[in-house]
C-alpha cells in the first residue's frame, strides 16, 4: 500500500476531528470542576440525533444543531443534579452513560442502515492547492476545519478572556469565586452546557462526516471513555489535550497502516493498541518525575498537568 | 457607617448567632473578640452575605440594605479577609488578583498589583504560581485585591494566624493607613494584645450575644470576664516547673550535617542535639526551616546527612521509634486527622485495631478518652464536626503513653486561650521525664511561655540556640529576620 505523509497527516487530522470536539468539551467541563462521565453515551445519541435530523431534514445543518442540543440537554440532567442539588456527578454520569446508550439503540432503529446526508470535503480554494500543507489541513469536510479552529479558540478563551479565568477560578476553589461574588453554580451549569454542546458535535461529527451513517455498532462506542482518558493525559490543558487526540488519532491510523504489513498478525491487536500504549505513558510519566536528567524531567513536568483542584465536588451555599 | 441590627443565625437546631448588634464608624478600627466557637467568624460571614442571615437588619450609611450573598456585599464595597485564605492556589498571583475584577487588562493590572504592593511594602511577583506563597503572602495579596476594589467596610478573621511578626508589622501598617482612608476596619481576633494595639472600640461575643463593648483604653481583666464568663475551674497557666532543665541530660535527637531541599528554604548542614527532658520552641518566618525540622525529627522526609533518634541511627523506620516519636501537623483536619472518621474508629486506628469492628468495639475506651480529654462530642462523633480546640483535644488522645518525643506544629493555633492553656498542661502532665517536647510557634510568647530552649532558624539554618531564660524577645524577634550580634552566634 502506498502511504504517503500527506495523505497519513490528512487521515489523522480527519479521524481525530470527532475526537477533538469530544476532549475539548469535557476539558472545558472540567475546568469548571465538573466531571461529565456520560460522553460514551452522549456522543452514541447525539450521533443518532444528528444523523435523524439530518435525514428528516435532508441537510446536516440541522443535524449538527440536534446534536448539539442532545449534548446540552444531557448535561442540563448532570448539571441539575449534581450541581445544584449536590448529589454524585460520578454516579449521574455513569447511569447517563448507560442510558444514553440504549436510548440511541432503541430510538434510531429506524434509522438503521438507512441513507442520509453527509458532509462531504470541502477544499480551500487556492489554499489546497499548496504542496504539502494543502492536502493536510485544506481538503477536509467543514465540520474539520471546525476541530482546527476550536483549539486556539478554547486555549484563547481558557487563559486569555475574563470569563476564562473565572472558569478557572471556579474549577479550583467554588468557596473562594463565591466570596469574591461571582456565582460558582451558575458559572459551572454554563460550561457543562457549553462542554456538552461540543460533546453532541463530536457525536455528529461521526455520523455525518467521519464514520457517516446511524447503525449497530456505529462504530463510535468507546470514543467517550478516550476522550475522558485524553482530557487526564492532557493534563486539563486544551493544547495538550487535542495533541492528546492526534497521537490517539496517528495510532489508530497506524493500526490500519501495520495490520496491511503484517497480515499474519490477528487484527484486535491494532485496533487495541492505543489502549495500553496511553496506560504505557502515563507510566513513563510517572517514572520520571524524579529523574535526575532535567532536559527529560523538564518535558515529562510539561505532560502532566495538576487536576481542577474542586473537580466533582459541587458548592453548596451555607 | 455600618451597623447590623439584632442579627439572628441559626443552623438547623443550632444558634450559632442569638441577637448581635454591632456598629463600626468610617476610619476606624474596630474589634471584635470571643471564645471559640462564640459566632464570630459567622458573623463576619453573615456581614459579607456569605451565608445569609435568618433574621435581623443591615444599616450601611443609614439606610437599610440587603446583603443575602457576597455579591451585595461587595457591590456595596464589603471585603473581607477570610481565615484560610479563599484563593487559587494553582493560579498565578496576576490571576487571583484580577480573579472576578472588571477589568481584564494583564499589563495593566499587573502595574497596578505591583504599585500597590510596593505602597505598602509587600514584595510579590505576579507571575509565580500562588502554591509558592506563604499564607502571610497570600494574605497580603488578598489586601491588595480588596483594596484595588476600593472597598469600605475591610473584615479581617484572625489575620495574625501562621503569619511571621514581620508580616505582621506590615499588615498593621497597612490597616492604620486604610483607617486614615476613612475606611471602616472590622478586626476579630484571639490576641487581645493585636486588639488593644490597633482597635479604637471592642465588642465581645459570648455564645452568639452581644456582651460587652468598650472603647479605648480597654480594661483587660473585664474584657477577660467577659469573654470566658468566671475563671476559676482551670490551672493556671503552667511555667517550666514540670520539667527539669537544668543539666543537660542523655541525647534523644541528634542531627549531624543535615540538608534537605524540601519546604520554602530547606535545610542547609543543620547540626544540633535535642537532650531528654527538654522542651525546645522553634521560632522563625514562615518556611525557614523549623517545619522541614519537625518532619524530619519525625522521619517523614528524605534528607542527607545523619540523624540520630533515641540512640541508635534510624536505618529503616523501625516500629519501636515509630511509637515513641509523635507527630502532631498544624493543620489537623488534612494531616492529622480523618474527617469522616468518630472518634471511637480514630481510637481504634491509632491503638491496636481489631480485624472485626463490632458496633460497641471501643465504644469504652471511647467514651473514657472523651472524659478524660474533656472532649466535647460522643464516641460516634465524627472529627470533622468537632470545633478546633476538641479536634486537638483529640490528637492528643491518640499520643500513644509511651511517646517520649512529642513533635508538634502550631500547638495552640486557632484555640482559645482556655483551650491553649490545657493543652500545655496536659502535655506537660503526660510527658514521662525521659521524653522531650519540640514545637514550632509563629507566637513568640508562648515560645517564651512554654519552652525551656528556643531555637530561631533562618533561610534553613540555625541562626540561635540558646536556653529561654538566657536570651529574650528583642533577640529571638531579630535572629527571625536574620539579625544576630556576633557573641550570640550558633552553638555547636
């Protein structure tokens, strides 16, 4: 099989933009100390969504739109109960996931298999025409650009904006924004609408560009649990995590790549391989905390990121 | 300017503020004291709308206001400086500064945090990450925050605790040029010398009442009455007769080329013996050294050179010298105790623990402690609804009988004199005569008060070392910020 860099960059750069709404939304929850465990099931019925209302309507216009709301209205459910009423948002979220889940199964059986609008590339004008840069970042589907445009635009607003540090002041002291007047729950209840609005995108993402089509397997079941594994790896930085995305991207894309070169070799093992690699890094994280090397040292300090110190613990006024 | 009127708080069955009145005029100081536990901090927090109140009203410049969460409050320019400092700890200095302003302009408001800081002499760098502060940074760049916000009516909840006395000349500095301002200045405090030193007008507390209020001079003996109602069913508090200073006695701790990179400063080729029988106070700024000491003395850091505990060198953590030497942290909840846990499972935890827990296992032993620490709680109680005085009351419960070398930070931080008083005694009582007691203290009285050696460090040495009675307050205050005449240098 001819592979050549091009043509690798642009599939990852593809493959990983579904992943990257995914991981950004739930940093973005996260920053703000709430932990949305749902997305495995969000991004299935957001998907499902998505792919309906596109069908229904003959354009994926819509289809992105019902998705993203399907996204806000699963983090409205995890924002009433574990914001406001304080309860578990571990517990929520996992009973969300599983929910969500057979909802889109239940609820998408007529839809099955069925033909429906995708969104199909795009190129730039002139700009994908350049050697080498234009094949890889300027011949995508719209809903790819989108993925590039949302990391400067989300580290922008996290560490540039007023509202960016108080998202952040939130994620970190709840107690602290609270004596300073600014409204720790509500400002959490925003950016878990927000985060789960681009969850919904991802979802959509999947069935109407990357992996077009509503069915089951849709083949997007697992997606939720990396992007969760991805927003810890990235060390709740939103740079970090959307590399995060792209090395998970280049060794899906490597699994395919491998398995045409060792036919012999059973194919479960590329499609897992990402799996215990990402375990396999954190490790070497952890192993080289108190290395003496400081050049590695000093690389490994920039992969590993401090937690929200108020993640998963909702404020509760006095 | 600001006067609250019959203010009422309760919490669930408990009455934790029963009717307070309290009027503060514009450029002044204003004091307010109490026990523990006698609703001071509540209504501190009721005034900034931090918890709303259940009822009674709030006069700010005559008229009635609401303030039923800190937005009112501030918006009405009420700061307040909370006694664990609510800031951002993984956030810059720049970003907790501007954390909630109005204005979003870094370069700006980073000429600004700087301007003000150097008005009033603190030195802060905008850009370090807050987790490097001392609490008496953080607490300085808190001031800053609020007076950027151009506040009125400044509450401060003991601003003097776990802060070094250079500090707290700043702070104090800081707080007499507010009041010129024409601010209004609320300070709640244990220290009644902070009081009489600042405050033009004193209100006490006692149980959630209003009892007494005075104006400059204050008298002393009836501010005490007040506060604690009749002195008479406690000891007195003890001096150095309990424990035998005079020739020096066997070795217990001896530090030989110490250094350790951990803590603010480290330590840096620290060596000195701590003999049987002594009860050495350790005093400095924050993070010079004297907690790194503490930990270390109690095997819970790395470190190079040698230490020798109860005389053998300590190669693994052998049980025998984990029993004798106690460790008691300054902040109790976090490191010291289990929040979650009652205090019948914390006696069990420390002693001998069962492998099945009946519901009455312990419960005796429990029960007998409560009594014998004067502990106000049952044996289900759980630690974290215990008040800091009971929360320490517990930690020494669980000092093991035969603990010969007691190491603690901040015995008495955040208790009131009474509570501060029997944990001395106690102490002093359970300690057997070949055992020694070593405690770090930001309060140099009580250094003074209980310690039979005091030693000062400074930037991770040892900068004096001398028996209590030799040296006094003047000394120990300049060898904390590094002053030493040459005839007093380090012994060896």
């Amino acid at each position: 099989m001819d592979v050549s860099i091009p043509v690798l960059a642009a599939g990852i750069a593809a493959t990983s933009a579904p992943l990257i709404f995914a991981a950004l939304g739930e940093a973005l929850t996260e920053k703000g100390g709430v932990i949305n465990l749902s997305l495995d099931g969000t991004i299935l019925l957001s998907a499902m969504t998505g792919f309906a209302a596109a069908s229904a309507t003959g354009s994926v216009w819509p289809g992105f739109a019902a998705a993203a709301a399907t996204g806000m209205a699963v983090a409205l459910v995890l924002s009433v109960i574990g914001i406001w009423l304080g309860q578990s948002q571990v517990a929520v979220g996992f009973a969300l996931t599983f929910l969500c889940r057979d909802l889109a199964y239940f609820l998408g059986t007529s839809y099955s298999r069925t033909p429906g609008p995708q969104q199909l590339a795009a190129p730039v004008p002139l700009l994908s025409k350049l050697p080498l840069v234009g094949p890889i970042f300027f011949n995508h589907s719209l809903i790819v650009y989108a993925s590039f445009l949302l990391i400067p635009l989300l580290w922008y607003f996290m560490y540039h904006t007023r509202q960016g540090l108080i998202l952040r002041s939130v994620g970190e002291n709840p107690e602290g924004c609270w004596a300073r007047g600014i409204r720790p729950r509500l400002t959490q209840t925003i950016y878990t609408l927000a985060g789960g609005a681009l969850v919904g995108i991802g979802g959509a993402a999947f069935s109407l560009a990357i992996k077009p089509g509503w069915g089951r397997p849709q083949g997007c079941e697992g997606i939720g649990w990396i992007a969760l594994a991805l927003v810890i790896f990235g060390g709740w930085h939103p740079l970090r995590v959307a590399l995060g995305a792209y090395i998970f991207g280049l060794l899906q894309i490597s699994g395919i790549l491998l398995q045409d070169i060792f036919p012999t070799l059973p194919s479960q093992i590329f499609q897992v391989a990402p799996f215990p690699l990402m375990i396999f890094t954190l490790v070497i994280i952890h192993f080289s905390r108190n290395r003496q090397d400081r050049w590695f040292s000093r690389l490994m300090a920039l992969l590993s990121g401090s937690p929200p110190r108020a993640l998963g613990r909702s404020h509760q006024q006095e | 300017m600001i006067e609250l009127r019959d203010i009422h708080k309760y919490f669930g069955s408990v009455k934790a503020l029963q009717g307070v009145s309290l009027k503060v005029e514009a450029g002044s100081i204003h004091g307010v004291v109490g026990e523990n536990g006698a609703g001071k901090s509540t209504l501190m927090k009721v005034l900034t709308g931090y918890i709303a109140r259940t009822s009674g009203s709030l006069l700010f410049s005559g008229k009635e206001v609401e303030i039923q969460t800190p937005r009112d409050g501030t918006s009405l320019g009420i700061g307040m400086l909370y006694q664990e400092p609510l800031d951002f700890l993984q956030l810059s200095v720049l970003d907790n500064f501007m954390a909630g302003a109005a204005d979003f302009q870094r370069k700006k408001m980073k000429k600004k945090l700087l301007a003000l800081a150097n008005r009033f002499g603190f030195t802060l760098h905008p850009d370090s990450p807050l987790y490097w502060l001392t609490v008496g940074e953080r607490q300085q760049l808190e001031l800053l925050r609020l007076i950027h916000a151009n506040i009125r009516v400044l509450i401060l909840d003991e601003p003097t605790t776990g802060i070094s006395g250079e500090q707290q000349d700043l702070l104090f500095g800081a707080l007499r040029s507010l009041k010129e301002e024409g601010c209004a200045i609320i300070l709640v405090s244990h220290k009644l010398a902070e009081i009489e030193a600042l405050c033009d007008r004193l209100t006490i507390l006692r149980r959630g009442k209003t009892v007494a209020e005075q104006e400059q001079p204050f008298d002393r003996n009836s501010v005490l009455t007040a506060m604690f109602g009749e002195f008479s069913d406690q000891p007195p508090p003890d001096q150095n007769s309990t424990v035998i200073t005079a020739g020096k006695k066997k070795k217990l701790v001896s530090f030989h080329e110490v250094c350790s990179s951990t803590g603010r400063s480290g330590l840096d080729a620290v060596s000195t013996d701590l003999y049987e029988g002594e009860v050495v106070g350790l005093a400095g700024l924050d993070g010079s050294g004297q907690s790194v000491f503490l930990k270390i003395c109690a095997d819970l850091l790395p470190h190079t050179g040698s230490v020798e505990r109860f005389n053998h060198q300590h190669s693994t953590s052998s049980d025998q010298g984990d029993k004798q030497a106690v460790f008691l942290p300054a902040d109790r909840l976090s490191e010291g105790l289990i929040a979650s846990l009652s205090i019948r499972e914390h006696l069990l935890l420390a002693d001998n623990t069962p492998l099945f827990m009946l519901p009455a296992t312990g419960r005796e032993e429990a029960q007998q402690a409560i009594e014998t620490y004067n502990i106000l709680g049952q044996p289900g109680t759980a630690a974290g609804d215990l008040s800091g005085g009971n929360q320490q009351r517990l930690l020494l419960s669980l000092i093991p009988a035969k603990a010969r070398l007691i190491l603690m930070e901040n015995p008495t931080r955040g208790l009131d004199v009474r509570s501060g008083n029997w944990t001395w005694h106690h102490l002093r009582e359970q300690l057997p005569e070949d055992g020694a007691i070593i405690f770090a203290s930001p309060d140099l009285e009580e250094i003074m008060e209980q310690a039979s050696r005091v030693i000062v460090f400074f930037d991770g040495r040892i900068i004096l070392d001398r028996p209590v009675d030799e040296t006094d307050l003047d000394e120990i205050s300049r060898a904390i910020t590094g002053q030493v005449n040459s005839e007093c240098q380090i012994e060896k």
